[in-house]
C-alpha cells in the first residue's frame, strides 16, 4: 500500500467548507440528542463537543472531536485530516485555553494545553487504537500534529 500523498490546494478548498458544515450539522444532533446522534464517529470512535473563543472575534466556536479519556481529562487530536496546517479550533486554544467539553449531556469547563513529547508518546498509540486513521493523517503532513490535553486547570 502506498503511502498517502499530501492533500493537494483544490482538495483543501473543497474539504474546509464540506468540513464546516459537517460539523456544525454534527454539533447540531449532538446537542439535541445529548450524544446519542453524533457522539459516535466511525468505528464506535466516541466523539466530544470542544468549544473556544475565537482569537479573533472573540466568538465561542464548536468544534465535534473524536477523544480519548485519560482518567479525568480528555485527549483530542489536532488532525484536520492530516492537512497542512492546523485546525481553526486548536489555534484559538492556544490563544485561550480555557475551553469548554460537553460530553454527552455533561458540560464541563477545563484547560487545553498541548501534551509535552513525553505524554504524546504514551498516548499515541492509545488514540490509534481509539481512531486508527489518525497514523494515515499523520503520514500525509509534515507538521506534527498536536494532541491535546483537556484538564481541571491547577
């Protein structure tokens, strides 16, 4: 099997607004079912609804993740499909990480930070093993893609 190639300007140009509109559909379901349509992803992968402020607007946005948990923290994935650049959502947490996690009917306000590369190794292959296209994602971009860490702050 070949490795995947990087996604190409026209396939980005598609893809962001098809993206959009998905997720806020997403959104949509998830917060009127309480997770029960839209807290599944494929493969029983279990998704989370993540909200920041914009860095710009000021605005909250929501953004449906797939997560890991890790005892009482979550793990996401700063991904976007292994494109090259990151997501909207991971660049706003970076600006303000006070965030906020619905988790089924739960909504909880926690910190995001970006795990050091002693948590991303452990928990790697943890999230592969929750999502395993996240390792095609990877091998289709440069960057690194982030994992980030959703906690009580301290």
């Amino acid at each position: 099997m070949a490795a995947p190639r990087p996604y190409t300007k026209t396939e980005v140009a598609i893809a962001n607004p098809l993206i959009k509109a998905m997720s806020r559909l997403n959104t949509w379901a998830y917060r009127a079912t309480g997770g029960r349509v839209g807290g599944k992803f494929l493969r029983g992968a279990p998704v989370l609804l993540l909200t920041t402020i914009g860095r710009t607007s000021g605005q909250p946005r929501v953004a449906p993740l797939i997560y890991l948990q890790d005892g009482d923290r979550y793990v996401v994935v700063a991904s976007k499909g292994g494109m090259d650049h990151h997501p909207l959502w991971y660049t706003n947490l970076v600006a303000n990480p006070a965030v906020e996690v619905q988790v089924g009917r739960e909504v909880r306000r926690l910190r995001a930070r970006t795990a050091s590369d002693e948590e991303r190794a452990a928990l790697w292959p943890r999230l592969l093993e929750v999502y395993r296209d996240y390792a095609s994602y990877q091998a289709r971009t440069q960057r690194r893609i982030p994992l980030v860490i959703l906690e009580r702050a301290a």
